[in-house]
C-alpha cells in the first residue's frame, strides 16, 4: 500500500468522524443529562431514555443537514479531481 492510499484513507475517515461527531455528542449529552434526571428521581424506564436521544439526534441532523451535504460534496469533488 503506498502513501497515498493511506492518505486517501485518513482523509475519509477524518471527514466520517467530523460528520459524525455533532450528531454522536447530542445523543452521548441527551443521554447523560436523562440518566442523572432517572438517577435523581429513582425512575429506571429504558425507553425514557431513547425517545429523547433519537429526537435530539434527528434535530441535529436535520439542523446540520446543509453542512454535512457540504463537507460531502467538497469530498467527493475532492476525491473525482484527483490525478
């Protein structure tokens, strides 16, 4: 494998992790600040928990929508206008 290839590689996954982290951070936030509220009140209802952390992350990813399809396309013209 050469140098490139790696390179194109770490590329990708540095642009997967930068789309993925504001979503992940909302539902890892969303599911902290449940578990102390549960904690608190002694409430351990399972599904308490996921209804918040999905609703949160679907409202990031429609709020960030517009940049995540950005920073794609920049990727993907990126990677077709390569030599």
């Amino acid at each position: 494998m050469d140098f490139e290839t790696l390179d194109l590689v770490r590329h990708a996954l540095i642009v997967t992790m930068l789309i993925s982290a504001p979503v992940l951070l909302a539902g890892v936030f969303i599911g902290l600040v449940i578990s102390i509220v549960q904690s608190v009140t002694q409430i351990q209802e399972q599904t308490l928990s996921m209804v918040p952390k999905i609703f949160a992350m679907t409202i990031v990813t429609v709020v960030l929508l517009p940049w995540i399809t950005a920073k794609l396309i920049e990727f993907a013209i990126e990677m077709l206008t390569m030599h």
